[in-house]
C-alpha cells in the first residue's frame, strides 16, 4: 500500500504568514503542520510515500523533507501547476500507485487518534473506498455523509441542510481503480475535480451487505468519549488476613431491566484478547477483579443512540478493580494486558442459548482481520 499527502493550495486564508511559505510547513505545537499526516501513514508501516504541493513553496517542501531518509521511508514529490481540487491533485500520482491501494491524506488534517489497523486491513483486504467520518457540532461547514438504513448513500457538500452530522475527514482509502474514477469526473461549478464527487462513484457502486453487516465502500471511524448506557463503578475490595471479599452487584442497585440471571467465570492468559463482539437484546455486567489488568474497548454501533461511532478506552483490573455494564449493541473486547491470568466474572441480563439452550446464541462477532471493530495494537 502506498500514501500520498495532499499538501496544495494557496493558503490565502493564512495572509500573510504563506506568501513566504506553504501552509502546510507552519508550525502546529512543536511541529510543521505536514508531520501530523506524516505521521498517520508512518504509523500504519507505509513507506512510499508522494507528497502534492504547488509550484511556489515545493522547494521549501523538499527541503524539509528530503528523500524521507530521515523518516525511514521514500518520498516522491508531484507538482499541482495551478488549483484544479484534491481529485486532480490525487490523479497526479497515478504512475507513482502502480495500482496499488493508496491511504490518501491532506496535509492540513491533525488526528487525535491513530488508523494503523483500518489502514493495513485495507491494505490486505479492502476494495473499493474507504472514508473516515467524524460527529461535529457544524455539520453545514463540512462534506457530510447521508444515511440510508446501516450504509452511507451518499456524501453531501456543505449543505445548508445536512442529512447527519458526521463530516468526512481529510483521510481516505482507495483501491487501485480510483484513477480510472478520477478521469471521468468533470469539473465542479468552480472549475475543480472534486473529491467529494470521487467518493459518491463509490457509494453508487458499493455492493449490497455482506453476511457479516459490513459495508464495501464504508467503515466507520469512532470519536474516543462517552457510550450512552455504558456504565463503569469501582469493586470495592475488603481486605483482612484471611483474604479479600468484592461485592460484585446489588440488585437494588442495579436497573430491572438489566438484572443478572446467569453468571460465569472465564480465566484469560497474558496478551489474550477476547471479542470484540455485541449482543441484540443481552446487556453485559463484567466484574473485573484483583488478578491482572485488562484493556477493554467499546464501540457504540447502535444509530439510534445519541453517541453513535463513539469509542471508550479503559483500563480496568488489577491497577482498577472496576464493574463495567455494556448494554445490547455496543462492541465490546478486552485483552489481558498483565503479566499474570485474569479473572472476569460475567452476570448477564439473559439466558446463554435461552431456557433450557434451545435458542440461538445472542451474539454478533466482529473478529475479522478487516472490521471496523478490529481490537487496537
């Protein structure tokens, strides 16, 4: 897999600190704003990588970056000879892709979060596009994606009437067939090849859903915060020279509708993970204890919740002896991130196999080397 960094443009909203330089060259904290994207497709283990700039400041450009050596990678540059939108700019590398897949990324985009396993999974498997949204308060500043049912049906450009509020990013995944894609598009009403019209030739062509519920064409990118319904309470150990004792629940504390009527224990080795997977209706009361610590990640997959796409990181156990309850559809997977066995103690709200185990499992996994759900490095 290959990465191109889209470093174009005039920057005159900038004036005057670009009329000396590119933009994507001023500093951001203690770094040239071009190292955080940099960093995005070093980080997925991509070392050839194309940087598009303009005529004025590509000298400036190379100078910092020289032959990627630095990096330890190998760094092309392509000239974008005037402002003719991100789909050319992207169309200028052809040659350099050698069909291959490309992580494609502006060079004026700072990332919180890292893309490493949704990247090399494309890289491995993926066809057609993949993009990457993000839920913000101004959806009508940004391309935003329609939703029809569990799929993107179409991405919309700064509309005075967003249909969602998750704005694409400036980071996308495409198989080798983008550019074929790029050279029919026509230019836009300001004389560009937009990149945004790229992106809907993918959405038209995805193909229907697959067993597994996932989408060609689509995979969904989580904001790090809170899931609604996701609760998380200290166990309180009590301690004395005989042992320890941890209340794990309380029924009255403890809402009906979610009130244990199993539990089982499960032991899990050092590094093992387990999941990620979700439920339909089953909501889940893990009781980590006193053993080891455990890395858990959550996913809230449900659309009709007002955090949908978010994604909680906790480390729970040993260090934080913690009662985690994950409600039906939120992913959810941990690895025993110790050095020792750990101890979990499960109460669900519903029957394994129902009574008597004459029912289906309730159980939707998402251990694909691809999902959207993939367990973090």
């Amino acid at each position: 897999m290959r990465g191109v960094i889209l470093a174009g443009g005039t920057g005159s909203r900038l004036f005057p600190l670009t009329k000396v330089t590119n933009k994507h060259l001023l500093p951001v904290g203690r770094k040239p704003m071009i190292y955080y994207p940099l960093e995005i497709l070093l980080d997925a283990g991509i070392r050839h990588i194309a940087i598009v700039t303009g005529t004025e400041h590509m000298g400036d450009v190379v100078n910092l970056l020289g032959s990627g050596r630095e990096f330890n990678a190998c760094f092309t540059y392509k000239v974008q000879d005037e402002a003719g939108g991100i789909a050319q700019a992207l169309g200028l590398v052809e040659d350099f892709a050698r069909a291959e897949p490309v992580a494609v990324i502006l060079g004026d985009n700072i990332f919180e979060d890292r893309f490493r396993a949704s990247i090399q999974a494309f890289g491995e498997h993926g066809r057609g596009a993949h993009v990457f949204l993000k839920e913000v308060t101004d959806p009508h500043r940004f391309g935003v994606a329609a939703f029809k049912g569990d799929r993107v049906s179409q991405i919309v450009e700064k509309s005075k009437k967003p249909p969602s509020s998750f704005a694409v990013t400036g980071l996308y995944l495409y198989d080798g067939a983008v550019f074929e894609r790029v050279r029919g598009l026509k230019p836009s009403a300001r004389g560009e090849l937009e990149i945004t019209d790229v992106n809907n030739l993918y959405v038209e062509k995805a193909p229907k859903c697959n067993e597994s519920g996932r989408w060609e064409g689509r995979i969904m990118t989580f904001v790090r915060g809170e899931i609604e319904g996701v609760v998380v309470r200290p166990l309180k150990s009590h301690m004395d020279d005989r042992g320890w004792l941890v209340e794990l629940f309380r029924v009255d504390e403890i809402a009906a509708n979610v009130a244990p009527v199993m539990s089982y224990v499960s032991v899990t080795r050092p590094g093992v993970v387990r999941g990620p997977h979700e439920h339909v209706s089953q909501t889940d009361i893990f009781c980590f204890l006193e053993m080891s610590d455990f890395r858990i990640v959550l996913w809230d997959n449900r659309r009709s919740s007002s955090t949908f796409a978010r994604m909680m990181d906790l480390r729970v156990g040993a260090s934080r002896p913690s009662i985690v309850i994950v409600p039906a559809g939120v992913v959810h997977g941990y690895r025993n991130v110790g050095a020792v066995d750990g101890l979990v103690v499960n109460c669900p709200n519903r029957l394994y196999a129902g009574p008597g185990r004459k029912e289906p499992v309730d159980e939707i996994r998402h251990e694909e080397l691809d999902s959207a759900f993939r367990f973090p490095d």
